[in-house]
C-alpha cells in the first residue's frame, strides 16, 4: 500500500509541475497562482501547498527538473565527442544556450520580477549549480581521467558560470559563445598550450 502511495504522490507531483510549466510558459512565473494550479490538476489548494510549501519551492521544483532534463541533453552532446575534452564542451555549451533561448520556463526566470522565483539563481543557487557541478564533475573524472582534481574544479565551475552568465546576458551568438567557453574550459583543464 505504501508504494501506491508513492507513485501516486509521484505522479501528483508531476502533474502539478506539469500545469506550473504550462501557466508560466503562457503568462510567465509572476502571474502563476496556487490557487489556479489547484483549479488545473483538479485538487484542493491545501493539496498544492502539501507538496510544495510555496510559491518558492515549487519555483525550485520547476527549475530542478528543468536542470535535470537539461543535464540529459548536455550527457549526450558530450557523449558524442567524447575522445576531444574542447569540442565536447564546445557541444554540451551550445545544446545549453539554444535550449535555454526556446525555453520558455529559463526566459520567465530571467525576466521575472517575481522575489519568489529569482532567488532560485541569484541569491540560492546552490539547488541549480550544485546539481549541475556534481553531475559534470563526475563525468569529467570518468571521461578525462588525466585533467587533475583541481584543474578539473576549476572547469568544470568556469563552464557552467561562463554558461550561466551567457544565458543571462548573450555576449554573442550560442556558437560562438560556446566556442569561446570551450576554449577557456579546455586552456583552464588542460593548459594553456590547448
């Protein structure tokens, strides 16, 4: 009984950061009520706030999943270029920038003036970065054994505040801006004969 339970508080879950996405892509973060979720999963407002405390940490939710589901696609482009450490980033970086343009969850984060959802990278974000950190951290250590603990930190941080603050404040197009991040990472991983 208790595992029916789970997947149906999992399956709610995701039906209400189903509906959160949809509201926020139509009218932007700012204007998403939980009343209104509630009224769109076909719950009780108490239900909403049993999963989700807050405005807030359902704004946290959403960009989590939304990192998760972007951590996937960032894995297969590094994935395929896997024997050259430069072009692999210079892929996952672009993947990165080109979704976050089309993604209409990342423009109402950067446009909102909702205090609930900005601090999700502004003053907290260590849910977003420290996801991301471990997770390519990881995949570094195993692809590219020979970059050293330290080097490999460093990269790894560069490319995803490089990657960050691109998305925030495009210097130039997602290519080149991924050209330039590959090869900051790669000088800073490898050395800067690379």
């Amino acid at each position: 009984m208790a595992r029916f339970r789970e997947t149906v508080r999992t399956l709610l879950r995701e039906r209400l950061l189903d509906a959160a996405y949809e509201a926020t892509a139509a009218d932007g973060f700012d204007k998403l009520r939980m009343a209104h979720l509630a009224t769109a999963v076909g719950v009780s407002r108490q239900t909403v706030y049993s999963e989700f405390s807050s405005k807030e940490a359902l704004g946290e939710a959403l960009f989590q999943r939304e990192l998760e589901r972007c951590l996937v696609g960032i894995q297969e482009s590094l994935d395929a270029h896997h024997d050259d450490l430069r072009t692999a980033v210079g892929a996952a970086v672009g993947f990165c920038l080109r979704l976050a343009a089309r993604n209409p969850l990342v423009r109402a984060l950067l446009s909102s003036t909702d205090a609930d959802l900005l601090p999700v990278l502004t003053t907290r974000p260590d849910a977003v970065f420290g996801t991301a950190t471990a997770a390519l951290d990881a995949y570094v250590a195993e692809s590219w054994p020979e970059v050293d603990g330290r080097s490999r930190e460093l990269a790894v941080d560069a490319a995803i505040r490089l990657t960050a603050s691109h998305i925030v404040q495009a210097a130039a197009t997602p290519e080149q801006s991924a050209e330039w991040i590959a090869e900051s990472v790669a000088r800073i991983a490898l050395g800067a004969a690379r």
